[in-house]
C-alpha cells in the first residue's frame, strides 16, 4: 500500500499565504475593470466634461478640476442601458467635493438630465449645475459633447 506524504505545516501556511493574495489580487483587479469601464462611459466622460467647464464649479474648486472616482459599493451608484446615476469625489485647487449626477440615454445619445456639486467648505448645500429643463447635453457615439445653450449658472440647492 503506497503511503501518503503528508505537507508540512509551513507548506500548508504558504499555500494558505499564496491562495489568499492571490483571490485578493483578482478581486482587485476586477473591481478596478469595472470602475475602469465606467470612466469610459460617454455618461461620465460628460458628466465630468460639464464640471470642468461650467464657470461657478471651477470658481468653487479651483482649477484644475480631478476627479478623484467613486464607490462601487455605494447603492446609489447605478447603471444600466438606459439610465445612470453616480457619486463622484472631485478636487481643485481651492477645495474638493462631490458630484452628483443621473443621465439617461436617449436617440441622440446619453443626456445629462441632472448635475450637482457639493463641496467640502459648504457641506449643507449642493449647487445645481445643470437641471432637466436647461438646453441638453447630449454625448454623440463619436464622444463627441453637444451643448445647445451654453450658458453657465450656479444655483444652491438643498441635497
């Protein structure tokens, strides 16, 4: 009867070791694939585009503006065909904050139906950016970004 050569403890430990970076290594490869597909999104190509270049949210932050990702954990980050919705951490010179945005996908391509900001200096307020009845912003499929009014308001809001 041939006999079975059982592993020594220590082997046992660096398989242990070795599988356990390994699963964690894959699990963070994976959620960095997914927030990745998600910043190529037209939907937050957009979104962020329209941070950038609205005038009351680069007086806020400061240039340049960063995005500094979101939460893929956070119920509120949401996507699907037709609809999107996200928290994103934004930073500039003067201060940091967040942006908070739904988009919606329609003939023309993705529209940004909704744009909030809150900053860190002014935690109990979110500054509307833009709103469903301003001129649409339509992401076309060749990434392109079309404004149809390009006037820049700032307008307080509670969240």
């Amino acid at each position: 009867m041939p006999t079975i050569r059982i592993p020594s403890n220590k082997t046992l430990g660096k398989i242990c070791v070795y599988g356990a970076v390994a699963s964690i290594s894959a699990v963070m490869f994976m959620r960095w694939k997914l927030e990745d597909r998600v910043r190529n999104e037209n939907y937050y190509k957009l979104a962020i585009q329209a941070v950038r270049s609205h005038k009351g949210a680069v007086s806020l932050l400061g240039e340049p503006i960063k995005e500094s990702g979101f939460d893929m954990s956070d119920v509120n980050n949401s996507c699907n065909a037709e609809k999107a919705q996200f928290e994103v951490s934004v930073r500039g010179s003067k201060d940091k904050g967040k942006v908070f945005f739904w988009a919606s996908k329609s003939d023309n391509g993705w529209l940004i139906d909704r744009l909030e900001l809150e900053t860190k200096q002014n935690p109990n307020k979110r500054f509307l950016l833009k709103k469903s009845s301003d001129a649409p912003v339509y992401a076309l499929p060749n990434n392109l970004a079309v404004d149809s009014d390009s006037k820049s308001f700032l307008e307080s809001s509670d969240p």
